[in-house]
C-alpha cells in the first residue's frame, strides 16, 4: 500500500534566513575564502567548547586530517570500532596505520571498553572512538586507559555535534575530532564537516593541509608542505553559520521526534529501542535506529526494509559492519563471526525516518507500515544465537 505522501528517511531543515546568508555571499565578490569561512569556524568552536575549528569539505577529510596531525602511519595500530560508517577505518589507512577493531556494547552500540585491553599490542598508539548516532561513548573510561598507555585519542564526533557527558562537549575529550554537516546531520553545509581541537599545531596544520599545503603568509603559488584540496566555500559556510545559529532548538525538536518514536513503538514489542542514555549524558539524535529482537534473521530484516519502501517509507540498515565489507575481507581476510555483537546488532538494525519537522501524522503512518511489514513475516525464521553468547558474557 503506498502512501500518497512519501516519508523520506531524512530531510534537511533549511529556513530563510539561511537562504539569505547563502543568497548574501552569492551576491558579494568572494565565494571562496572569504570571510563566512573564519565566522563559521569562529561559531563552530564556541559550539563545540574547543578552543580552534578548521573547516573542510568533508568529515572524512576532516578525520584523515586529524590522524595525519596525530603523526600515525605505517605500523602504527589504532583501536576502534567496526560498527561504524567506513570512512572511520579508511582514514587510518589513508596514512598507513591500521584499525585495530574492538566489538560494541549491545546497548549503547559504541565501542566496548571493556574490550580494549585485549586488543593491545606493542604496535597500539591511539584509540578512535566513534559516538555512533550521536550518543556519547565512554570517554571517561576510554581517557582513562590511553593516559596509561600515552595513547592519542582522535574522537569521531560527525554524529554527535551537541552531545555531551557532565557538561562536557562530545569532541572536546582528545586531541582532535571531527563533525560532519552532510544532509541528512543535524545541521548541514550541503557537504562538508570540520576539525575541531585545543591544539594550535594541530588546527595551524589543518589550515594548511586543506588549502594544498600553503602556510598562512604565503602567496597563493607557494606551498610549506604537501597538501589537499580540502576547502569549505563560503557559501557551504554561510548556510553552516545559518545552521549553527538554530542547533539547540533543532537539537531539542530531533529530541522530540525521539521520544515521541519511542513512546509508539512500546506497542510493537518485536523492536528494541535506543537505550535510554546514562545520567549526565546528553545524546544529539541523529537518526533513529530500532533493531529487530533476537528471533529474527538478516533476511527478515530485509523483508521489512523492502516492505516499508514499498509504501513509500524512507529506511536503511545502519550500519553495515565494516569488517564485512568486501576490500576489508579482501585486504585484511576478515570473517563473519569475528565480531559477534556488531554482527548480531547490524543483521538487525532498521533506520526509520527522522528528521526535524516529522509530524505525528507522519510517525503514525511508519509504525502502523513497520507493523505490517513484521506481521507479513513467515515464522519460519533462522535460529540466530542469543545476545548474551554472542558478547561472550
């Protein structure tokens, strides 16, 4: 049954006033490297609690820069997660050092702590947290184990811009971390993202890197070091400065949708939920993932996710694991079974539509096609092994 209105899986909030800014350097005689790029990074800093942000093109650009500024290359392992979007892993690769996968906690979905230590060797020398779908990880646990060690820690933040734990900003716990503002994030650039760090060398390196290497008083033919064509436009800048000026209330409304999601789907007790986030943790929803109780197989998952979209209901998988992706199995001979969790969780996940302006209407209309869509299901599903196993717990 289509429904007459399709319900994408994300929409980006542009207002006017963010049309305008665009419009206002459209208008002006710079479109690059102008002064909505410095305004930009000026506002994101303050928003982030660092004391410096560069803005890039991209989060992965942004990431693969704060991994070159951390000195890691050939031999080098760092400890991460592989529940994940890939480009977490690639921008180790980028420069030569290696993921050194650790499974997830079957609740928050965030890199297991408790798993580190067994994933050291003597070639550890940094940990890459990813805060997955914007709730914060354990940093204080995480901070803990890399002083010990003198690891770096790099923070991917690209989901999580306003999360927070006791007050203290999600990508202010390390050396660096990035955001990401692709369109379907919290606020947008169209693309882009930005590294964010209290390190002068770090963001004075930055800047150099994404403007092909030239050093801040050169002319525009002379180059310090090798660089990348990394650079955020000022128009990209001036809808991030629109953006940026609304985050806590665009914050608070993706909170809205999350409750009120929460509250519908207690009536299908064939999803699990997000957990509920720790005291004094403040999650920054970026989408919204529910996952298929235990039961249930990869394949039935994958029912449904054809079923919603054939009554025109945006919806993915999140995320798909990178060790099984085909150049991680290829390259570095990963398996299936290698890491439990992350499987049993990713087999199952469902992204359901999410963004700012979702109406309840609209929230009716997915739970009552996720309904369906679990009640088509033959029962005649694959046995799978029980949560507890898979975590070795």
């Amino acid at each position: 049954m289509l429904n007459s209105q399709p319900i994408p899986l994300s929409s980006p909030d542009v207002s006017p006033q963010d049309r305008q800014l665009v419009l206002d350097v459209l208008s002006g005689p710079t479109l690059s490297l102008g002064p909505m790029l410095p305004a930009f990074e000026k506002a994101l800093a303050a928003a982030a609690g660092t004391q410096y942000a560069v803005a890039v093109n991209s989060g992965t650009s942004a990431l693969h820069l704060c991994v070159k500024a951390a000195g890691l290359g050939a031999g080098d392992e760092v400890i991460t997660s592989p529940f994940s979007f890939v480009a977490s892993s690639n921008c180790l690769l980028f420069e030569g050092a290696m993921p050194r996968f650790v499974d997830i906690d079957p609740e928050t979905y965030n890199i297991d702590p408790a798993l580190i230590p067994g994933a050291v060797n003597e070639r550890t020398r940094g940990v890459l947290p990813i805060h997955v779908f914007g709730r914060p990880c354990d940093m204080e646990t995480i901070n803990h184990l890399a002083a010990r060690k003198n690891w770096v820690v790099i923070e991917d933040s690209c989901e999580a811009i306003g999360a927070s734990i006791n007050g203290k900003l999600a990508g202010s716990f390390g050396q660096s971390a990035c955001f990401a503002f692709y369109p379907n994030k919290q606020i947008t650039t169209g693309e882009g993202g930005a590294l964010i760090t209290d390190d002068e060398r770090v963001a004075r390196l930055a800047k150099s890197w994404r403007n092909q290497g030239r050093g801040d008083g050169g002319s525009w033919l002379q180059h310090e070091r090798l660089g990348y064509n990394y650079r955020l436009s000022d128009v990209n800048c001036a809808l991030g400065i629109g953006q940026l000026s609304r985050l806590d209330s665009i914050l608070q409304m993706r909170e809205s949708v999350a409750r009120e999601y929460t509250a519908r789907l207690a009536e299908v007790p064939e999803v699990i939920v997000p957990a509920p986030v720790k005291e004094g943790t403040v999650m920054s929803w970026f989408v919204y993932v529910i996952r298929l109780r235990d039961e249930f197989s990869r394949a039935d998952r994958d029912r449904i996710l054809e079923s919603l979209r054939g009554e025109g209901i945006g919806c993915n998988n999140y995320f798909s694991p990178i060790h099984l992706q085909d150049f991680y199995q290829k390259e570095f001979g990963y398996r299936r079974g290698d890491f439990p969790v992350t499987e049993l969780v990713a087999d199952r996940t469902i992204a359901l539509p999410f963004f700012n302006h979702l109406s309840p209407a609209q929230m009716e209309t997915v739970v009552a096609s996720l309904k369906r869509a679990i009640g088509s299901l033959s029962r005649g599903v694959v046995s799978v092994p029980e949560l507890a196993a898979a975590a070795g717990r």
